[in-house]
C-alpha cells in the first residue's frame, strides 16, 4: 500500500474518525478546522448508536407532519421562512424521497452500516487506549399515546424482520426498569441493539490520541479555495497558508455545500439545528430513551443526563431559540414528573447543526470530477452512530481496498 498525504477538512466525528483510521494504516494525516474542536454537534449530542433507526429522516407521512409543525416556533420541526435557492432545492429533493420505495430499499444499507459502527466502537473501547463510557443497554421508545404506539409498532415490525431485537414493555416494565426515574407514558419499545456513550469524552479523548500519534492538527482555520489542475485538486488555501497533500477529505458537515462550491461541485446539505442541555445532579435516569411525540432524546451520561432535541432549518448560525428549548424542558417535565430541571442548565444550552442529506443518507465516496476528493458528509440525524464506520470506509478508498460495506446507497452523485 502506498502511504499518503491526508488532508481532512472538518474536525467532528467524521473527521477524527477518519484520521483514527487513516493513521492506523501508516498514512500521514492533516486535520483542518475553523474552530478549536471544543464545541458543536459532535461534543453535544445524544451519544447514540443506533441500529434501531432503520428509517431514513425522507419517509412518507414526514412532509404532511412537517407541514403542520414548520412554521411553528415550538414544535419538534421548524423551518424559519426565507427565500433560499439551496433551501429550495433541498426541499423538492427531499420531497422526492418520501416514498415507501426510498425506504425500503434504505433500511439495510442503514443497518448495516450502523451494526458495523457498533462493532467498531466496541473494538475501540477493547482496545483500551481511550475510555469514551460506552454502555450497551438499549434505546427506549417511549409512548403516551396510541397514535405514537401505532407509528412505533410499523418500525419494530420492520426491525425484527431486518433480525433487530425489539421488545414492547408495559409502563409497569419500564418503572421496574428504572425506578428512580418514573415515567409518565403509556408503554414503550425497547430496542435491544443499541448503545450509548458520552460524545465530549470520546472527542477529547480521541483527539488526545491523534495528537501523541503525530497526527496534524491546524485549527482556527478556515477553507479560502482550492487550487484545481483538471481533474485534480493540487493545494487548499486557507486563510493562514497554503496546504499540500496527496488526497483531500471533506468531512465538514453543515458546512460541506458551501465548501464545495469553491470547486463547482454542488452537493445539497442544509443544516438542521438541534438544542441539548445537561441536568448536573442526579436524575434516576438510567434507560436511554426517545420521548416520540416530543421527538426529544434523553441519555443518561457520565456524571450528567442530556435532553436533546428539535430540528431547525434557520440557516449556518449558532444562535438559541429559547421558545424551542423550552419545548424540550417541558417535554422532559410531562414524561418525568419527578425530574428537576434548574434554570441554570437552561441558560447553559448548547446548539449544533446536523447536516442533512435530503435522502437521510450520508454522502461517503469520490466525486467523479476529482480523483484525489472524498466526501463524507450529510449524515443527518446518524453522525455519531456512523463516525467510525465512515472513517473506516474512507480509509479503504484512500488505501486501494475493497470497501466493507457496499458505498453504492451513499454515492455523492446520487441526485
């Protein structure tokens, strides 16, 4: 195998995972960043993998709920309004793929893709060389009424016919389940394949590695251009120089079509917004659990527990909707009777910005109009779950192998 210069835009879990494994196989590894990697999607989400989510975000009945909720500041779904082009035309893409057609033909790549990161996790986690908190104990999704129950029932139908262990439990299961924490609901689905970990812990600690490793860091920089000789990306300027290597990883996230435009090639990724705040006490929270009618996460982590949730399309930008942060506090307040929220983790809220494919698959795979380009990016609501599964696949690519999962589902040129 020929050893290579790597150069990877964005420093998330995309990015970290894919110089984890670029640099097991003896590549040199450049990460590129416009921030500090202390902060964004990948320190503050749900920390979930999740062979449980078999159904791509495009699906049918998602446009009519959506409809209803989009212009509603409050609900688990808001589209601010604005005349945007690539808006747009995310939108009709999207729109095209809520078929029944598009999921089907989607749950097993999804599958696939997301029990192969699993496994990879837990390799990491064997390894012991950093510890992330990773535990196997399932994902609940927990129900108040019968509609949500109905909805659920559909994907644990499909789930189990795709070999995933799915078991509907009682409220009284679930109190016995987790009795410091009692539940407001009326039952749930518990998805035995799942796990969870605690994002920041993982990041630092993988960056820490990299770092002892030799790999490059270049932060608090960001992509001016490219300099493009055919079909061949020679350099990429950045506002304090200029960077040279042998193949070029995008894995930049919300930030990917804007990025890609500097080479002319157009890729529909829009940013979806999504709120988490930690509780710092103890809550008796210990089943990671979906509240379904709210579309809010909840995740017992290390010393804390996270609520997370909403989707926004208000474009790339960092600030708070505190009308939308109160939906998750109340959320929490109706299935949690119990729990305290303090206004202090209310003012601590954190955003990150997903980025959303308008199939719900990620884009991994070469550009047909450059050689030495790889994109890995639009993982939409999977980023975590999908981070060392995308490193790994990139890795093969760059390194001449046989991809382990087939790349045909996420192809960049699919639209």
């Amino acid at each position: 195998m020929e050893t290579k210069k790597v150069i990877i835009v964005g420093g998330g879990i995309i990015g970290l995972a894919t110089a984890y494994y670029l640099d097991l196989e003896g590549h040199n590894v450049s990460v590129i960043d416009k921030g500090k990697l202390d902060s964004g999607t990948s320190h503050i989400n749900s920390g979930y993998l999740t062979p449980s989510h078999i159904v791509p975000m495009a699906a049918p009945g998602v446009m009519s709920k959506g409809i209803r909720w989009m212009f509603n500041t409050t609900s688990p779904f808001y589209i601010k309004p604005r005349f945007d082009l690539d808006l747009i035309s995310w939108g009709l893409k999207f729109m095209k793929s809520c078929t029944p057609e598009h999921v089907k033909k989607s749950m097993k790549p999804i599958l696939d893709a997301n029990l192969l990161s699993k496994k990879l996790y837990l390799e990491m986690q064997e390894s012991k060389v950093f510890d992330f908190d990773l535990e196997s104990k399932g994902l609940l999704m927990a129900y108040k009424t019968s509609n949500a129950e109905k909805e659920e029932a559909k994907v644990a139908f499909m789930a189990r016919d795709l070999g995933v262990k799915v078991n509907q439990l009682s409220q009284e299961q679930i109190l016995k389940m987790q009795p410091n924490a009692p539940m407001e609901v009326e039952g749930g689905f518990m998805y035995e394949s799942d796990a969870h970990c605690t994002p920041e812990l993982f990041m630092n600690n993988l960056k820490k590695y990299l770092m002892a490793r030799g790999v490059n860091f270049i932060l608090n920089t960001e992509v001016s251009s490219f300099k493009r000789n055919g079909k061949k990306i020679q350099a990429l300027r950045t506002d304090k120089g200029i960077l040279k290597g042998d193949e070029y990883v995008l894995a930049s996230g919300a930030w990917s079509e804007l990025i890609l435009k500097k080479l002319g090639i157009r890729l529909s990724v829009q940013a979806g917004k999504g709120y988490s705040l930690n509780i710092n006490h103890i809550t008796g929270v210990s089943i990671p659990t979906i509240l379904l009618e709210a579309k809010v996460a909840v995740t017992p982590m290390k010393g804390f527990t996270r609520f997370g949730g909403t989707m926004e399309l208000s474009g790339i930008n960092k600030k708070i909707n505190f009308k939308r942060v109160e939906s998750i506090v109340k959320s929490a307040r109706d299935y949690y009777p119990g729990i305290v929220i303090p206004q202090t983790s209310v003012d601590d809220v954190k955003s990150g910005l997903r980025p959303l494919s308008p199939d719900g698959l990620p884009f991994i795979g070469r550009h047909s109009s450059l050689e030495n380009l790889v994109l890995a990016t639009g993982h939409s609501m999977m980023g975590w779950s999908l981070g060392p599964t995308t490193g790994k696949l990139v890795t093969e690519l760059i390194s001449g192998y046989s991809p382990t999962i087939d790349l045909k589902p996420y192809s960049p040129e699919r639209f």
